[in-house]
C-alpha cells in the first residue's frame, strides 16, 4: 500500500514538475519582444526574463495573460494602457493569434491600424480608444467574427466607417465617437442582431435616420444610439418606433428638420431624447409628456411652435465608454 501511495506522489510531482517547465510557444515570445524593443516600453518595468508567461521565479510580465494549450502556453490577453507609449500601432501584436483581449487604450500610439489585424481570429475585446490613431479603418476589422467590444473611440481615424463592420455579429458595443469620420453610416449595421450601444458621435457624418434604419427589423437589440454633434440631416422616422429597446436617443447638434413622428411614443423604454439644436418644427407630441420611462427631452434649439416644453433635469448627458467595458 505504501508502494503504491509513494508510486503516485511520485507521479504527481513530476507532472506538475512538468507543468512547471511548460513554455511559452516560440511564436508569442518574439512578437512580444519585437513589440517591447520596437516602442522602448520602457515604462513597462516589470517586462523582464525571456519569458513573457513567467518563467522559474520570474513572473508573467506586467499585462500579459497566458494559457496552456498542451505543452505550451500561449498569449491570450495584452492589456498596457495609460502608460505613454509613443509611436505607431505594433504590427508585431498582431502575431499573438490567440488573443482574446487587446487593450492599449489612453496612449500615444500614431499611425493606422495594420490590416493583419484581421489575423486575430480569437479577439473579443479591441480597446484602443484615446490614442492618436489615423488614417482609414481597415476592412480586415469585420474578419474579427468573436468580437463583443470594440473601442475606437478618441483618435483621429478618417473615411468612411466601413461597412464591414457589419460583419461581426457578436458584436454588443461600438465606440466611434471624436474622430473625423464622413459620409452615411451603412445601415447593414442594422443587420448585428446583438449590438446594444452605438455611439458615433462628433464626427462628419451625413445621411438621414431613415437611411440608417431602413430596414424594419434592424438593430433589435440597440439600447443606445448616440449621434449627436455631426451633419446629418433628414427627420424622425415612424421606422423609429421598431427599435423597441431603445432607452437613449441622442441627435443634439445636427441638421435635422421637419415634425416630430407621433411614433416616438410608442418606443416603450425610451428614457433620455436629446433633440436639442437641430431645426425641428410643429408641436410636441403629448404622449412623450405622460410617457412612462422618459426622464429627459431636451428640445433647445429649434423651431418648434410656442408652447413646447422641455421635459426633465436637462444635465447634459455624459456616458463614458468605460461603462460598457464589462
């Protein structure tokens, strides 16, 4: 019996022994070294060994996240934010092809983001926000079938928001907003069955909400649709009223015209309406007044006829993406 139990403590250990000295494949070792020799990180300090997932008494380095797979183990999270790195987006990131979660969000990084992009198969969240990004969005983006999260929200990105994009149906948040997009936003977004947040907000935009919401069963699960501060132009659909989730709508500083559709009672969670700024005419509709959920309608700014009245607080709405992260 003792045999037997030292023959099993024995086996034991050399497995986990064996664990021990699992390596990380040779794969994700050089991108990360060619990311951390590329930009200098020398602010990630604790970025040490040879090792990225830690090796013998050294740990994992600061903001990576590993995982067995087998005898090895692979990078599955990267996440070095608010850090100051300077210089262009790492292409070498892009050679981590089991990551699941990118975030280098509130640094300096410059130039586009590389179409190889599209080689990260396993993405669920791309958090880039609050860099100094530029250029077009590459159509490689809406190859990230597993995304859930995507933020892009606070750099300099121009064109048009691609249509691609269209493509990520597990798609639940999208953050655009303060950057120098232009044209129409394409309404196949209507066709991302899960999308709760779209916010587009303070960019170039033009076209019409008729145009984005088209098709009468878009955007089923849209929550909040923020596209204020751009050019956009056009009225307020009866289409609207399909979006039955829909709790904030928030159109402040467009170009908007003609009365207000009726249907806009019958969303029946709407909770925030901002139409503030735009060139909207005729009256109110008296339902919005009794409407069970709506704490705010701020209508500043327009040509409606006397006696409209605003309804609730009138703070100015201010959801940060961070929010949402989770």
């Amino acid at each position: 019996m003792e045999g037997s139990y030292f023959l099993a403590a024995t086996t034991l250990f050399l497995l986990l022994l064996g664990l021990g000295q699992c390596k990380t494949v040779k794969r994700d070792v050089k991108a990360l070294n060619e990311i951390k020799a590329s930009l200098g990180w020398r602010v990630v300090y604790s970025w040490v060994g040879d090792d990225p997932c830690g090796d013998g008494n050294l740990p994992p380095w600061s903001g990576v996240t590993c995982s067995q797979q087998g005898d090895y183990r692979v990078v599955i999270e990267l996440e070095v934010y608010a850090v100051s790195i300077v210089g262009p987006f790492p292409t070498a990131v892009t050679n981590l092809l089991d990551l699941t979660r990118l975030d280098l969000h509130n640094n300096k990084l410059t130039g586009p983001i590389p179409p190889q992009i599209g080689q990260l198969k396993h993405l669920k969240i791309l958090n880039l926000r609050w860099n100094k990004l530029q250029d077009v969005i590459p159509p490689e983006i809406g190859e990230l079938k597993k995304l859930t999260h995507l933020y892009l929200s606070f750099n300099n990105f121009k064109g048009e928001i691609p249509v691609e994009l269209a493509n990520l149906q597990e798609l639940r948040y999208l953050y655009l907003q303060e950057n120098r997009f232009t044209g129409k936003i394409s309404p196949e977004l209507g066709n991302l069955k899960n999308l709760r947040h779209l916010d587009v907000g303070n960019n170039h935009l033009t076209g019409t909400l008729r145009d984005l919401i088209r098709n009468g069963d878009g955007f089923p699960s849209l929550r909040n649709l923020y596209l204020n501060n751009n050019q956009m132009g056009g009225g307020l659909p009866d289409q609207l009223a399909k979006l039955t989730n829909l709790e904030i709508l928030y159109l402040s500083y467009n170009k908007m015209t003609g009365p207000l559709t009726p249907k806009l009672v019958d969303i029946p969670r709407l909770t925030y309406l901002y139409l503030d700024h735009n060139t909207f005419t005729g009256r109110i509709p008296d339902g919005l007044y009794k409407h069970p959920f709506l704490k705010e309608l701020y209508i500043e700014g327009n040509q409606f006829k006397p006696g409209a009245k605003p309804k609730g607080t009138h703070k100015v709405l201010d959801l940060t993406d961070t929010e949402f992260l989770f």
